[in-house]
C-alpha cells in the first residue's frame, strides 16, 4: 500500500495550518453558533464588544491542541518513529511544565486527557491509560494526530496501525482510534494530490479493516464516512472529524477556517483539525498574511524548524 514523505514545506504548512486554526478559535470556544459574531467578522482578532473565552489569554496563542500536536511532532522527529513512552513523557512535561505551550501556561486540558495523565503517573501502561467506554470518545487524540501523517514513513497499514496506538495514550474506545485512522489518511491522500482525499482514504480503510471486524463496524456504524459532509463544532470524535471536513468545502484556507469556527461549540479543535488540511491544500501563501504575523510562540516554531524566512510573509 501506499507511503508518502512529505516535503519539508507540506510538514510546515500543516503545522502552521494547525495552530494558526486554533489560535483562531480559541477566543470562541463554548460559544453556540448563535452567540457568534457574523461569519464575515470571524477572525483571530473578534470583533470589538464580543466577550471572548479565555480573555486572560492574549490573542494569537494555541491551546492544548496545538501543543499536543508539537508534543507528538518533537517525539516523531526525536525518535524518528512513533515510540509510545516518549510521547507519554512529553505529554507529561506539557501538562507539568507546559512543554510546547505558548509561554509555558497551559489554560485547557479535556476530561479525558486529564483522568489518562493521571493514570500515566499512576504506572499505567501507555496501552491502557486511555479509557475505553463508549462514552469516552471525546476528540483530544483526533485533534493532535496530523504531525503523525505528515512524519510517518511507512506504509498505509503502518500509519494506521500507530494512529490507533497513539490514541489510546489518552482516548482508547475503537471509535477514536479509527476516526485517528481516518485523518491519517485523509491527510496522506491531500498530500499526495487527489482531488477527493477523503474517499480515498475512506476506501483505504475499509480494505485494511477488512481483517478488523470491530474497527470496520465503528467505521461502517458509527462514523459513516460514506455520508454527506455535516456537524455541528462539538467535542465528540465523530461530529468533530465531519464538522472539519464540512468545514474543508469551503475555497481558501481563510474560509476554511471561519466556517469551522461558525459551527460553535469546539472552535479551536474544529479549526485546529480543518487547519491541517487547509494548510497542506492551500500551502504558505493561501494563510492570511495577518495570521502569521500575530500567531504567538513563533519562537517555539523556530527553534523546531518549522518556520522558513518565508512563512510569515
């Protein structure tokens, strides 16, 4: 089956994309769609009079989406594949440190992800510190995964294989280590230029699921990748991988972005998960200027490579 490497430019703009997306939302997260301002005014500065979330948190910085997702790209590139204790280590000093965290402050962490730290410093395996009833299916391992598409040199199976792994650290019911899966690859197939990525990599799937019948159930039952593209912005796995790719018809990445926020709900993480395509597809140039040159932590971004001269022009 097939493997990608991406190019040095597509690894930076998903990145860029990514946080840029959640840098975005933030300032809307819990808000109804109807508490939002105009889709027009959307923006990572809100309009003035809007009573923002976070507003001890200055504009321009990334959430626990963002510095999650740097936390699995500095374990990919340090170790030069997916190793479960690094990454669990890491996760571990960004929520005691606030490793990879604009100015070292960690201001959200979900549920889920909190009670699976917790039971890493308890001694549970990195297997079995996700939990795993169907009413654990929240969207922290689905919002963090695209370092792992964009790094992985395997081939479709092998991505697969360790975008379940990495989910159960913190999330570990089949329906978010297949909605995982199917980002990977939805991400592999933008990378590699098909005009419908999402259906190639929904075929995919299926045909490495044919030997898991509980994975292809989830797939086939619960996310229905087959139907059309809707959601509603919330914090369930499912409704947040739709709600980015309903996000993802939209023409630009500026587009792409406000739609997801439009939604409600779960803004930084919808944008977040419709930032990474939106960044690969669109590329440097596509990001609004304006964007780039107010996202915070660009320090951070330095010092990992994944800002060039030209990525905030």
């Amino acid at each position: 089956m097939n493997t990608h490497r991406a190019s040095t430019e597509q690894i930076r703009d998903g990145m860029l994309g990514l946080l840029i997306g959640d840098a975005c939302g933030v300032p809307y997260e819990f808000r109804r769609p109807e508490e939002l301002p105009p889709f027009e005014e959307l923006d990572m500065f809100p309009p003035k009079g809007f009573l923002r979330s976070y507003s001890h948190v200055p504009l321009g910085t990334w959430s626990d989406d963002g510095a999650q997702a740097l936390c699995l790209y500095t374990s990919l590139v340090s170790c030069g594949h997916y190793h479960p204790h690094d990454f669990a280590s890491r996760l571990l000093r960004w929520h005691d440190e606030g490793y990879m965290a604009v100015d070292n402050y960690v201001f959200d962490i979900g549920n889920q992800t909190s009670v699976s730290i917790s039971r890493l410093k308890k001694g549970m395996t990195t297997s079995n510190s996700g939990m795993r009833g169907e009413r654990n299916n929240g969207n922290g391992s689905l919002m963090r995964c695209l370092p792992l598409a964009l790094l992985h040199n395997g081939n479709d199976i092998a991505l697969v294989v360790d975008a379940h792994r990495q989910s159960r650290l913190t999330h570990g019911h089949t329906r978010s280590q297949v909605c995982c899966a199917l980002y990977c690859l939805w991400v592999r197939r933008e990378l590699q230029g098909y005009d419908d990525a999402w259906s190639e990599a929904t075929a995919t799937l299926k045909e490495i699921y044919q030997f898991d019948p509980q994975s292809l159930r989830e797939l086939k039952e619960q996310i229905q990748p087959d139907r059309e593209p809707c959601g509603t912005g919330t914090g369930y796995v499912v409704d947040s991988l739709h709600s980015a790719r309903r996000a993802c018809l939209e023409k630009d990445f500026e587009s792409i972005i406000k739609r997801a926020i439009s939604f409600g709900n779960d803004t930084d993480t919808t944008a977040a998960i419709a930032g990474g395509i939106a960044g690969i597809r669109h590329g440097n140039t596509g990001i609004p200027k304006i964007w780039k040159s107010k996202l915070r932590g660009l320090e951070i971004l330095e010092q990992l490579s994944l800002l060039s001269d030209s990525s905030i022009r």
